[in-house]
C-alpha cells in the first residue's frame, strides 16, 4: 500500500489544496473525499442560469469547503434539516356501490 496523499478538488472559497481523507483508496469512486474539509454537492436549482439541469438528479455538482473556512466563513451556509414524516391514513366507509375506481 502506497502512503502517498492523492489530491483532491480544492476549497471552493480559499482555494487550498486539500488531501483526501482515504489516500490508501484505490476505488476512484471515493477520491474526492477530503481531510479537513466536507465534500458539497447540488443538483442544480429552478433560479439558476448556469447550472439546473433537468436529468432528475442524475447529475450533481461536486465541490469542496475546507474546515478553516467553514468556521471562517460560517454566516455564509444554511443548516437544512429535512423533515420526514409518516403518512397519513384516512378511514372511512365502504360501499362498492359508490366506490369510483
Ligand atoms: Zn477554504
């Protein structure tokens, strides 16, 4: 196994190089994970004249922000917590009569 650090994208504010946080990785997939930093992506967005594509998620734009900035920089990032909720039934009679299908 090869100690050599493999590179990765670097932040996306300052513009450091950053390393990747599984340099003994051989599998390509995971090379843009970064030490120190997090890995950020988007699907685009409806509002955006550069990047909104409409592949339905297929396709993201990957980009890095080292740990530095994210303390520096921290009135910039919004924290999205997503609310899952579980459905909800309704009950009522049934008449094969009435029932539209
Ligand atoms: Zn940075």
């Amino acid at each position: 196994m090869s100690d050599i650090k493999k590179l990765v994208s670097s932040c996306v504010i300052c513009d450091k190089q950053l390393e990747s946080a599984m340099p003994t990785l051989q599998d390509e997939t995971y090379s843009n994970q970064p030490y120190g930093a997090v890995m950020c992506s988007s699907s685009g967005n409806y509002g955006s004249t550069v990047f909104d594509p409409v592949m339905g998620g297929q396709v993201e734009l990957v980009f890095n922000i080292c740990d530095e900035c994210l303390v520096k920089k921290k009135g910039l990032f919004l924290l999205c917590e997503r609310v899952y909720q579980r459905p909800k039934f309704e009950y009522k009679g049934f008449d094969p009569d009435t029932f539209d299908w």
